[in-house]
C-alpha cells in the first residue's frame, strides 16, 4: 500500500465519480489522480485532462506520476455506442489496449478494467445465467466487452498482466446522472420520481434486468482489486450480482415512499438491446473466490436512493 498510486481514467462518468471518492478516502488523496475527456472536473484529488485514445499521452502520465495501479473506465455505453458503433468499438478497445500494454512493458503493477452484462445474446440462458455458458453479444458495447474480456485473459496468460475484471449489471446511484446505458431507466426514474411525480419509461415492464446499487459496484471494484492474485481464478470478468428487477418494481417500491408516483411504459431502440440480456446472474465464483458479498437488495437501494436525492436537493422537489 506505501508504494500504490492509482490512475483512474473516465473519472467524470457514473462509476468513476464515486470511485474516486472511495479511493482517495482508503488510499489518501495524494495517492490517487482523477484523469477524462474534459477540460476541468472537482474531485478531492488531482485531476488531468486526458484522452485514453492518446497512448503517448496516458503513457506520460503514467511514468510522470509514477502509477502503479490503473481503473479503466472509459467506454461508450450500450445506448450511445449503438448511435455511434465505428466510435464505440475504437474507443472500447483501443483504450484498453492503451493500458494492457503499458502494463506488459512493466509500467503498471495492477489494472482494473469493467465488463459488463452486455456480453451475454439471446442464446444465453435469461434466468440466474452461469459465469461459463453460451456468450453471443448482439450491441457494439456488448461485443467490444467480449472482446475486450478475451484481451484481458489473453494479456494475463501470455505477459503476466495483472489485469482484473467484474461483468457490471445495472447501476444505480444518486451522484451523477447516467451516461447512455440501456439500464438508466432505473436512474432517471427516482429524478422523475422527484420532480414531476410521472416517469415514461422506454423499457415495458416486464423487462427484468440484473441490478446493483453504486455502493456495491465501488465494493465489489475495490474488493477484486484487494484481493491476493492466486485469488482472482478467472482473468477473462466475473459475473457479479445483487438483484434483478423489472421497471414495474422498482415503480411499486418508489410508490410505498411516494404514494402518487405514476408511470408509463412508452419502448424504444433500447428495449431491443435489453431483450438479449439477462434477467438475473449467478456470480457464485466471485463469492467463492474473492468473498464478494452485496448488501444492497431493491428495498434498500430505492429508501437510501430517496432519502440522499432529498437531502442533497439534487433534484428539486
Ligand atoms: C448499459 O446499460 O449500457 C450499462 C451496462 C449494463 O453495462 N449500464
């Protein structure tokens, strides 16, 4: 720990702005660099523009200070990489190779990179799908994060690279608005919630999804990252879990909180990719291998969820 710095690069987005957050508070700020596309970004630590498609670039940066550990976070999402599938695929992967192979060329100790749910088809079996099983990807995002999961194994077993890797579900959380993912319904709708009373969603509702709430996500990231090497058995991504639920319970659970909360369901382009994903996940390797344990179910997330949109008026009621 004395000698660990970390990059982490797509700070700004949904995951990133938290995991900064939990890093600087376990690692210290002066151990942790925010790095993104933007111009200027707040966060506790230090934060440097950069572009993960520039490799000299996050080359640079990583040799002038002195990183030892990267999260790779840059991605276009499910949504915005179908509107942009060229784009999408170059960034998905040339940005991966960025950091794989600084780390072959021994300048990086320990990666972290996120899969997703998006790699699994319509061949894939929907309900409590298996960590090994049939994985036909029909999105660019989806096939970009196969790929990108073969990559990783391959780096791990021909160089040694220490790269890690968890198939994020869904994620929830109240510090930043979403970013382009086909399971961002599950996000506006406690803003809408808020706001108007009224939420149209473009899923119908009985499309089940598998979920996580941010603080899981952040623990389930740190946890892999923390864990012994001779731990982590599998170097592709590991399903990861913590419940699974369709846009007409998480509508009835806001209502036990806001009585006169309404919603209709109005489909679009993104209940295409959601019909090829899974329902629910079996991640029983990650618990096994490196304790992974969520503690966040439906009810919980959507109390804590009201309760923080409120108190930080994110949303104006
Ligand atoms: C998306 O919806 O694209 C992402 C994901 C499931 O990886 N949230």
């Amino acid at each position: 720990m004395s000698d660990t710095k970390i990059l982490v690069i797509g700070a700004c987005g949904q995951v990133g702005t938290e995991l900064v957050e939990n890093l600087a508070r376990t690692f210290g700020n002066e151990r942790v660099i925010a790095s993104d596309i933007r111009e200027e970004a707040s966060f506790p630590v230090k934060y440097i523009k950069l572009d993960v498609m520039d490799r000299e670039a996050v080359k640079e940066v990583v040799l002038q200070e002195n990183v030892s550990e990267v999260y790779h976070l840059a991605a276009l999402l499910s949504a915005t990489a179908e509107k942009h599938p060229e784009y999408g695929w170059k960034l998905n992967m040339d940005g991966l190779f960025s950091v794989l192979d600084l780390a072959k060329d021994g300048h990086l100790k320990k990666i972290f990179w996120p899969s997703s749910i998006a790699v699994f088809g319509p061949t894939t079996s929907k309900q409590n799908t298996p960590q090994y099983t049939v994985i036909e990807p029909t999105s660019v995002y989806g096939i970009s994060k196969f790929a990108g999961e073969r990559w990783c194994n391959y780096y791990h077993q021909r160089y040694d690279v220490d790269v890690r890797s968890i198939r994020y579900p869904g994620l929830i959380g109240w510090k930043s608005l979403p970013g382009g993912g086909t399971t961002d319904y599950a996000v506006d709708i406690f803003h809408q919630a808020l706001k108007t009373g009224n939420y149209t969603c473009f899923l119908s509702e009985e499309t089940a999804l598998p979920m996580m709430y941010m603080p899981d996500a952040i623990k389930a990231t740190m946890d892999i990252m923390a864990a012994p090497a001779d731990k982590i058995k599998i170097r592709s991504s590991y399903n990861v879990s913590a419940m699974s639920f369709n846009p007409q319970d998480i509508a009835n659970e806001i209502r036990n909180h806001i009585p006169e909360f309404s919603i209709a369901y109005d489909p679009d382009f993104r209940q295409a990719i959601a019909n090829d994903w899974p329902a629910s996940i079996n991640d029983e390797e990650a618990r096994h291998d490196w304790g992974w344990n969520p503690e966040f179910n439906l009810e919980k997330m959507v109390s804590d969820m009201l309760q923080n949109l409120n108190q930080n008026s994110i949303v104006k009621i």
